[in-house]
C-alpha cells in the first residue's frame, strides 16, 4: 500500500546570479508544505535566495542515452490555426552538461513554448544546444510553485542561517593542529 | 521501453554490460533512466537505505543531550548538527528513491527492525564528552568513507555525498574543538575526554566496515564504481590523521599495540568483530531504545501527518471549486 505523500523535485537558487539547480526532492501533501519543507531540508546554510518546487510525476526526463537509442516520437505538429483556439505551452527547460563531482543536478538554462512536452525538447535541443546536454528536464511552467521573491520573505526563509556563523567549519578553522601535518604521502587529493 | 535494469539472462546483456563498465571507467555518472545492471541497483538501494537510516537513527544518540548542553552556544551547534542528519537522511532517501524504492518502504523496513543501520548509533552517550567525540571520531570516521562514496558512479548517491560531506566537515570540527578544549581543561575535564575516547575508538573504526579479506560484496562495488576504496584503505586514512591529533592532545588511544610502521602508517592491534557482529545482529547495548525512539517519534507525529493531509485536501477542493 503505498500512502505516501507525492513527491516532488526541489529547485535552489543561491544567488542571483545563478540559475536554479535540482538538489534533490522532499515528500509533501501540498505546494506550500513542500516549498517549507524544502526549505528545511537543503537551506540550513546561507546560499539560497529562492526555490521552486514540482511535482515529479509532472517533470519529462531524458538522459542523453535514452535519447540516443530512444528518439522520441517527431513531436506532434500543432496543426490547428491559433484562431482556433490553440495555445501553446510554456515549458521550464533544465540541462546538465557535466560529470563534474558537483552536488546539484540538472540547471535551468531558460522557457520555450511548445505543443507538447516532445516538441519542448526539440526546442530547448535547438536553443540551448550550445554545450551536450547529458540529461533534460521539461516542466510544464504553471506546474512550479515558487517561494515568495519578496525582500521580506526572502529575508525571513533564507537570511535567519547567514548569522549562524557557527554552522559554518571556517568558525573552528585555528584549533589543533592541522591535518595536513599528519598527511602521508598519498595520491594527489581529488576533492576539489 | 526497453528494461532499464538488465538481468544476466537477458540477450544484450554482456553487451549492455561491457557499455556500462566502460562508461564507469571513462568517469562518466550513471543517471536515473540509464541502463544498469539489477545487481548494481540492488547494491546501491542496499547501501543508500541503509545510509539513511544511520543518519536518522544518528540523530539519537546525541539528540539525547540537546536539553543537558552546558551552555547556550554548545546548545545551538548540537540542535543545527542534529538538523543536519535530519538532513542527511533526507538526501538519502532521495537518492534512494531515484532507483524505484519507495520512501514508505524504506521507513517500514526500519521501524519493523528489518532493515539495517550503522552499528556505531548502537551505543549509548554516557557523558557531555561524548557529544564532542562523536563529532570528532565517528563524524571523522564517516567524513572518510562519504568522501570516497563522493566520487561513486551513481549520480545521486555522488551528489547526496558531496553535500552531506560539506556539512560534516562543521560536525568533525565542532567536536574536534570540544575535546582538544576539555584535553586542556580540568583534569575532571580531562578524564571525561580520555573516557569518552576509550569508549569510541572502536566502534568507530569498525564503522568501515571488516577487512578487505572478508568483505564479499567488495569486489563487485569497486568495479562498478560504487566503492571508489577499499573498506581498510579507508580504515587507515582515519587513524593516520586522527591517531596522532589524538596524541598531541595529550590524550591517549585505547590500543596498545598502535604503532607506526616505516612507511608512516599507524597500525592498530586487533579489531574485536564479535562486537561488532553482536551490535550488527541486534545485540548492542542500545539497539532496542533506539527501535523504540523511532517508532514513538513515528506514532507521535501521526496527528501532524492527517492535519496537513486533511488541509491538503481541502485546499484541493478550493480549487476545484474555483
Ligand atoms: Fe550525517
Ligand atoms: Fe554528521
């Protein structure tokens, strides 16, 4: 039986110079539960000034290997004139372009509108085909719900770890003596 | 669609396979919706639930003096550290889920007492001292083996690591700072830190888990990249840096027969893995509280979970209506 409460696929972003990046998902019985939960979960430290949150069963996937044995169907053309009443769709495009250690999935990298989720990807292919795309999310636009970008909202979800300087490893930097003074010689460091 | 997770038996597979460990060996991560062998599937749900589940049973043990912190400031960095795990399981259970493993069977498994955890968690917090030991040895134990995970080939389990490794880096360091802090206090202070090592040492060099020798699923999750370091290689790099911090401190490491070989290496005397089998089996001296605790959280916060169901529902209807 399986009761749980749907899941859905959180958004960050740190700054606004940064597009918003998948970190990971949060189980909630409602937008708002889930854009607080969210919150909890992947904004314990200062770096957010915003979040989005979608239901994952309403995200369209592909990985760059699905795509490759699996092309999707030639998207339906939209036929009808628009006089008749066709509107198209507003999709959120996110990409990843790396196998970089990294600890956020795909980014957003902009909209297209589009007939269907499929011609969506078609698109983004072409506008945002400038680097490899390893994988693709496609969201429908009015499926995101968005925190408040209001200063105060912003300031009282995000601002309140800033000051908490003690979350932070820096805070304890000088005591004891340093590790690297007990390094061997080991293989070059891979963590950067 | 063709199955994503591929089974000896089937016709592509050796074919799919040699595709998959080249990938691997290129550095490439494997996403959700790629092909993967069952076995490595299995392998990681196995890992990652088990993973979260330490996280969230972690919060136990050192939950448990949230209220009997000494000072304010000591207060605030327990509750964010206790968050954090909170924190970390979450992520886990994510990258978990990526594999088709439903979150509610995951919480099933461990409130039945079917799944497992690490043993560590399975001993009790006696003094204050604890606190900041556990943040030093059994957090610095676990830094060690998450950066290795870190650089795995499944993508969310790499990318759950290398957040969850950020973290720990502040709960390694408080708790490195707390007993260097009583090493040089009091000797009543003194002996609380030296008691609180006697006691962890152990445990948490056991957290990697046993030898290299006897460690079957080892081969396997190092060629497909899940393991990136063998579970003594790890063992060695965590009493390399923490043996000698802790001897500067002028405290002392409950193991006499610890040495430094030629090469620089500190070797340890025998590990006793009846202790450790006994905790893992169900026989630590805390393994039943900590069942417990989860269970009364789990029916405590049943009201909270039919409130916001109940609310959901309603603001479904509102739209509807609308
Ligand atoms: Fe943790
Ligand atoms: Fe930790």
């Amino acid at each position: 039986m399986d009761t749980q409460w749907p899941r859905w696929e959180v958004f960050k972003q740190d700054t606004p110079a940064k597009p918003h990046q998948a970190v990971g998902s949060v189980h909630a019985a409602d937008p708002q539960h889930a854009l607080l939960t969210a919150r909890n979960i992947f904004a314990r430290r200062p770096q957010a000034i915003s979040m989005w949150v979608v239901r994952a069963e309403d995200i369209f996937s592909w990985t760059k290997e699905e795509l490759a044995e699996n092309p999707p169907p030639e998207a339906a053309k939209q036929t009808e004139p628009l006089a008749y009443g066709f509107q198209p769709l507003t999709f959120c495009v996110f990409r990843k372009t790396s196998h970089k250690r990294s600890m956020t999935f795909v980014d957003y990298v902009g909209e297209v509108s589009a007939s269907s989720p499929e011609d969506a990807l078609k698109q983004a292919q072409q506008q945002f085909g400038d680097v490899e795309a390893l994988a693709w999310w496609i969201v429908p636009t009015d499926r995101l719900a968005k925190s408040d970008p209001g200063s105060e909202t912003v300031e009282s979800w995000f601002a309140p770890a800033t000051d908490k300087t003690y979350k932070q490893q820096q805070y304890y930097a000088t005591i004891g003596s340093h590790v690297s003074k007990h390094k061997l010689g080991r293989e070059t460091d891979d963590e950067e | 669609m063709p199955a994503k997770y591929g089974l000896p038996s089937d016709p592509d597979y050796s074919l799919r396979l040699a595709e998959f460990e080249a990938r691997i060996g290129r550095g490439e991560k494997i996403e959700p919706g790629d092909w993967m062998p069952e076995e490595y599937r299995r392998q990681l749900i196995r890992m990652i639930s088990q993973h979260a589940h330490s996280e969230v049973v972690g919060m136990l043990p050192e939950g448990a003096w949230i209220n009997r912190a000494p000072t304010l400031k000591r207060k605030m960095i327990l509750i964010a550290k206790v968050q954090d795990e909170a924190g970390h399981g979450q992520y886990l259970y994510h990258a978990a889920e990526t594999l088709g493993v439903s979150r509610e069977a995951m919480l099933e498994a461990l409130l039945s007492g079917k799944a497992k955890y690490s043993s560590i968690f399975n001993y009790p917090t006696l003094t204050w001292a604890d606190i900041g030991t556990i943040g030093w040895l059994v957090d610095g134990a676990a830094i060690k083996n998450q950066t290795m995970l870190a650089a795995g080939s499944y993508g969310p389990y790499s990318r759950a690591m290398v957040r969850i490794c950020a973290e720990e880096a502040f709960h390694h360091k408080q708790g490195k700072e707390m007993v260097l802090f009583y090493a040089r206090g009091s000797e009543k202070q003194r002996q609380m830190a030296q008691d609180a090592i006697n006691r962890w040492w152990w445990p948490a060099l056991m957290m990697m888990g046993p030898h290299d020798a006897d460690s079957p699923n080892s081969e396997v999750l190092t060629r497909w990249g899940i393991k990136t370091k063998s579970n003594d290689t790890v063992r060695q790099e965590f009493i390399n840096e923490h043996a000698p911090e802790i001897l500067d401190a002028g405290l002392q490491v409950p193991d006499p027969d610890l040495h430094q070989d030629d090469k620089g290496n500190w070797v340890h005397g025998p590990i006793n893995w009846d202790e450790f089998w006994q905790v893992v089996g169900g026989n630590g001296p805390m393994n039943k509280e900590r069942l417990e605790a989860r269970r009364k959280a789990h029916d405590e916060g049943a009201w909270v979970r039919s409130a916001l169901e109940t609310y959901a529902a309603k603001l479904q209807k509102a739209t509807v209506a609308v």
